[in-house]
C-alpha cells in the first residue's frame, strides 16, 4: 500500500511554488497525495504577519488532529525565524527552514524508516544558495510560476523576511529556461517569474546578468506567450528595462510596485529606498512605453509615527497616481523588527478608520481604470468557467478580470472588445 501525503501551504505565491515541487518530489518516490487523514502531512509556513504565525500554528494543530500517527513536518519562514516555537508545539516530527525545503522528502523517509526526528532545530543557517526546486505540472492549467530568486537584502524596518528568507541568491538562467520549456510542453502558455525580490535577480552572480535578460529569454521560447512579473521595487525600472521588455512583445503590461506610503516621512521610517517623487517618475515612465498598463500596490497603513498629515498625503498620492489596483494591509508589529520598538504606535482604531477611508478611495479609482477600458480590445487568457451561465473568464495583459459569453476553450488567449464593467471585472466580446 502505498504512503500519501498532504501539504499544507500558508503566505506567498513563493510558497506556493515551492509546495507545488515539494508535491512532485513525493510523487515522484511513489508517495501519493491525499486530502485527509495522510501518513504525512508538510506544513509550509509563513511569518509575515502574526496572523501568519496564528494561522502556521493552528494549521500544524489541525494536520495532528486528523491523524495522530501521521508524520508532521514543518519547514518555511516561521520555522525559520521561530524554531523555538515551533518545537514546543505538541507532534512535530520534523523542522526545516526557508533554503533547505528540497530535504523534506529525505527527512519523512528517514521518519518512517528510523523514527528519528529533526531536533537541532535552535539555529538554521540560510544558505548562499537556492534550493533545487522546480515544477512541470501546476495547479492553475494555464499560468504558471516559476521561482527565479529567494532573499532580501532590503532590511525594510517593519519586515523579518530578510531574517526569515536570507540575503539574496539566484537561480541559474539555465535551469530556468529549461523549466520554462517543459512547462511549454505541458500546454501552459503564460509564465509568471517569481521571488521574494525578484528585481534582484543576477545581483549575487559575477556575470553581467539581470531579470531583462530571464525575460528576452523565456520570449524565445515558442509556445509561450506571455510573461508576467511579480512584484517589483521601482528603483528597478528604468528606460533601457521597459524598451527591451516592450520589444519581446509577450511582457505582460501589468507592473506590481509595493509602495508601502504615500508619505516621504514614512517611507523613510520604513526604510524604503525610494521617494514619492522617484515612484512618480517610475509611473511616468511606464506608461510612457505601456499606456494602458495595470498598475497594482501594496500599503501599509498605521505604520508607528504616521500622522493624519502623512495619511492624508498617502490619501492623495493615491489619487495622484491611479493605481488599478490596491492591497491594504494594517501595520502589524512583528517582534525582532526596528518598527515594533519605534515609539508612537497608531492605535487599532484609527487604523481601521484610516483604511476604511484608503479602501473607499482605492474603490473608487480602480473602477474609474475598470471603466477606461470600455471599447478598448484586451488580450485575454481565458481561464475558467464563471457563476455567470455561459460565460468564461480570464485576465487581460494587464491584469483585468474579464467575462465573454463567447464560445472559447479554457487556456485560449482572443482578444476581446470590452463593452460594460459590472463590479470589479469587464464583459466583453471576441473580435478575432
């Protein structure tokens, strides 16, 4: 009878990659995958938020409760950063951190066999270099991820994942041509490249080698047709980035740039490396090359020492810039971080008022974006079937939801003339 297992992912698209190619490791030693009641279960951890250290734990709980004689390991940047935690929670067999996830496999094996558990568990040291993780078959049918780098070297005062995750390491370009490759041979048509900081990508590398590079040679590929990006820091994005990312001509137009504040006072409290003004100029700059681009971003609001002035002027740089997209996030103290011993915490209350007020803005300005693209004719892949009778979804290049009630197959890429917004996504039809 053969074992089975279970993973169980928490956090990032990250993590949700590397799950993914943990998955085709224990497929790959005849184990196979099952929702309940496994003979193991690996819990993949995040640590972003203290939610994400809650919710790590109770999945952990949770895994234990369904079979009580199961293999429990826990690997990821809660194990990382809190090993000591994690060995006090009742029934875990086995701990890994964030750069070794590939030995898990190894690891509940040698369980099985030896019943001999991972305990030196006080202090992992987070290697130079990236794992050896990589995936053929994904979950999502018609785009797929691929992990181009891991690491940060930013420090932002308010983060643990430098701690977590380590200093920067990436992938060789090699291997991630030849994965783009056998995901091709396996139909999907949209490659998302992938990291912690992936507009780093080369850095640690002696050779003169940058993610443009990993971009003109995925569009090499035949059979791919579009790559997008995850998101990006805007001190990355210059002139000579966007004409050669333009010119491949599968570059998706959509660009994720984590903001975190509208405010200078506050980003210089966060340690962002960048101003308002600099971010402006980034905009500008994209839009020079990819008018219609969708623009996304991330805020941290209440961050220690924001004051209604700094909201306000978040509030209105907001509104300035137009964003398609925004993802409100309150600050969050994470212990082992500059933020958390800063004086001058915002209080929960005018946090979630002041979010209320960003949300009712971002509302506003993403469907105004939304409504621009009324007569407009979008390249969308389409995806899957929608609660609407008839109608398929997917996105557009630039990161819209869109609905056709035109006949099309799932993992087909047509272009759509957009004729009304309902809500948050587009209705369209099929002009080719």
């Amino acid at each position: 009878m053969k074992k089975t297992f279970n993973i169980k992912t928490l956090g990032c698209k990250v993590n949700q990659y590397e799950s993914e190619a943990i998955e085709e490791l224990f497929k790959k030693r005849g184990f196979e995958k099952k929702e309940e009641n496994a003979d193991i279960y690996v819990i993949n951890t995040c640590t972003v938020t203290n939610m994400s250290d809650r919710k790590s734990r109770q999945t952990i709980s949770k895994a234990r409760k369904e079979n009580k004689d199961a293999v429990i390991a826990v690997i990821g940047c809660y194990s990382q950063v809190k090993a000591d935690e994690v060995k006090k929670i009742d029934g875990v067999d086995i701990i890994l951190g964030s750069r070794n996830k590939e030995e898990v496999v190894d690891l509940c094996e040698n369980f099985i066999k030896n019943n001999e558990k991972m305990e030196d568990v006080e202090e992992f040291s987070i290697g130079e270099a990236i794992e050896d993780l990589e995936i053929s078959n994904q979950a999502d049918m018609t785009r797929a991820y691929i992990k181009i780098q891991d690491g940060c070297n930013m420090y932002c005062s308010y983060c643990l994942i430098p701690y977590a995750r380590g200093n920067i390491a990436s992938r060789d370009l090699v291997s991630i041509i030849d994965e783009a490759k056998r995901l091709r041979d396996n139909g999907y048509k949209e490659i998302v490249l992938t990291g912690i900081h992936v507009a780093s990508y080369g850095k640690d590398f002696d050779l003169d080698i940058s993610l443009i590079d990993v971009i003109e040679h995925i569009a090499k590929i035949d059979g791919i047709e579009r790559i997008r990006l995850s998101s990006m820091e805007p001190r990355h994005i210059d002139r000579e980035f966007l004409k050669r990312m333009k010119d491949t001509k599968k570059a998706c137009d959509h660009f994720h740039l984590s903001l975190q504040s509208g405010s200078d006072d506050v980003l210089k409290l966060m340690n962002r490396k960048y101003t308002t003004k600099v971010f402006k100029e980034k905009v500008d700059l994209i839009r020079e090359y990819f008018p219609n681009a969708g623009l996304t971003t991330d805020i941290i609001v209440g961050f220690p020492n924001e004051s209604e002035k700094n909201h306000e002027e978040t509030k209105n740089f907001v509104k300035d810039i137009k964003f398609s997209k925004t993802h409100l996030f309150k600050y969050s103290k994470r212990d082992g971080t500059k933020a958390a011993s800063m004086k001058n915490q915002v209080d929960g209350n005018i946090k979630k008022r002041r979010s209320k007020e960003l949300s009712e803005i971002e509302k506003e300005i993403s469907h105004e974006f939304l409504d621009k693209q009324i007569g407009k004719t979008l390249s969308v892949l389409f995806e899957t079937k929608t609660e609407l009778d008839g109608y398929r979804s997917g996105y557009s290049t630039n990161y819209l939801r869109v609905h056709s009630k035109d006949r099309v197959e799932i993992n087909e890429i047509k272009n759509v003339k957009i004729t009304q917004r309902i809500d948050d996504y587009l209705i369209g039809d099929i002009v080719d």
